[in-house]
C-alpha cells in the first residue's frame, strides 16, 4: 500500500449527468499541506467530501492514512473523522454553546477519556493559540465570520487530530481578517506539523501554506506541483488565473 497520507487514483465523480471530478490524481505526504486551486465548480470542497466518506467516489480509489478507504461504511469512517478533521466555510458551530463549550464538544461527547480539569485546560490552550481566548464565553451569534473560523479550527483541533480540512477558510470575510485567518492556519502549520489539505482560490494564502498545489480545470488536474513550480507555468489559463489575483493586494493582519 501507498505510503502517501492521503491519495486520490483515478477518481470520477457525477451529480446526475455533470461529471464534477474527471479521473482525478495526487498524493499529500504525512507533514505536508497541500492546496487545491480552481474556479468556483471545479469539485475543490468536493474533493473533502470523498476523502471523508461524506460522498463517494463514482470510480476511483480513495486512500487516506496508507488504507485504502474506498467504499467504506458510515461505521468505518466514524474512527476516521476522530483521525482526520474538516473546518467548514460555515464554521458549523453549535449556536447555543458558548466558544468555548463549542470547543469542548467533541472532547466531552467521546466520554470519559479526560475529565473536567483537562478538558477545560485543553480548551483554554487552544483557544489562546488561536486567540480567541477572551471570546470564550461569547457566543456564535455574536462573532464576526472570521472568528467564528478561527473558533471553528480551534474546535477541529481538540482531540490532536492527525491531519485536518480546511473548506475555503478566507472566504466570505474582509480582507484583513483573511489574513489573519492565513497568518493562523500558517502558525498552526510551522508549530504542529499536521497533515493539511486547504481548499482555496485565494493565491496569497496559497504561495503561503502549499508544499503541493493541485490546481484542477474543468474537474481535471491541471497542475500537480509546487508552488514555484507553478508560477513558472507555461499554461494561459493558469497564469491568467494568477495574474489577476495577484492584482488584488495582500495585507498584513500585523499592519
């Protein structure tokens, strides 16, 4: 079996009769982030979904954590998604938990693997390495979309997962709260070395986190590199695609 963290051989998948993923391959190596690029359409979120077993692949083998997971059942992947989290554009947070009862959830619904003091201690930890501690008794309702993010990772981090999501992380805030979501997922990046893949059509983020870029067109690969061997692409369509996201500035969350 593979050695690759995740791998995708071969994938196909249709919604009736559009064809979203079109034999679709790449590899992410334990330790490593990935990120997949491509217009909006293009099967970037649903590419988490297959990995996760919330769709599954039309043709195609799925391998996650060296097994082969294609065709698993709703059972097998239950363990799965412990080992493996997903931060959702929407954050998913319960609206009536404060942040951080929302970050304790999936401590305390496992049962009796830590007791109170440790959960509150893991919950605190974590809600200052992603700084939000001071929102903690705040509830969803009353954060911004990008806080409700950062609350929403720290939350797929509470039980030491071996590799997490992320589904469109910048999108849908202001740019400088974009960039401080970046700044944090790049933090998390250089200090707990977790497998990542980071859906987003947002290059600034990209040419920040990616060890590998698959870029897909029309449900395809177009791309499957690194970064600097991206931005030497001979492709139109690619370096038109980061042409005209470059013209949009990057801003410093520090500023």
């Amino acid at each position: 079996m593979s050695g690759h963290y995740f791998e995708f051989e071969h994938v196909w998948k249709s919604f009736d009769e559009n064809t979203v993923l079109k034999d679709v391959n790449f590899f992410v190596e334990r330790g490593e982030t990935a990120v997949i690029m491509g217009r909006s359409g293009v099967g970037k979120s649903v590419s988490l979904k297959l990995l996760l077993g919330f769709l599954e692949p039309d043709e195609g083998r799925i391998i996650l954590g060296g097994k082969d997971v294609t065709g698993w059942t709703e059972e097998q992947f239950f363990e799965i998604r412990r080992r493996v989290t997903m931060v959702f554009q929407g954050g998913a947070l319960f609206d009536s938990l404060t942040v951080a009862q929302n970050v304790a959830f999936p401590l305390e619904s496992r049962g009796g693997r830590l007791d109170r003091e440790q959960i509150d201690a893991r919950v605190e930890e974590l809600l200052t390495m992603l700084e939000v501690a001071d929102l903690a008794d705040r509830f969803p309702a009353e954060l911004s979309t990008g806080t409700k993010r950062a609350v929403a990772i720290a939350r797929a981090l509470a039980e030491n997962p071996e590799a997490i999501l992320y589904d469109e992380p910048t999108t849908m805030v202001d740019p400088l709260m974009a960039s401080h979501v970046s700044d944090l997922i790049c933090k998390l990046k250089q200090t707990l070395h977790k497998t990542s893949i980071v859906v987003t059509h947002d290059t600034h983020l990209a040419k920040k986190l990616a060890d590998r870029v698959i870029f897909l067109v029309d449900g395809g690969v177009a791309f499957f590199g690194t970064w600097p061997e991206l931005e030497k692409t001979e492709d139109p369509f690619l370096r038109n695609f980061l042409a005209q996201d470059e013209m949009v500035p990057a801003l410093d969350a520090t500023a």
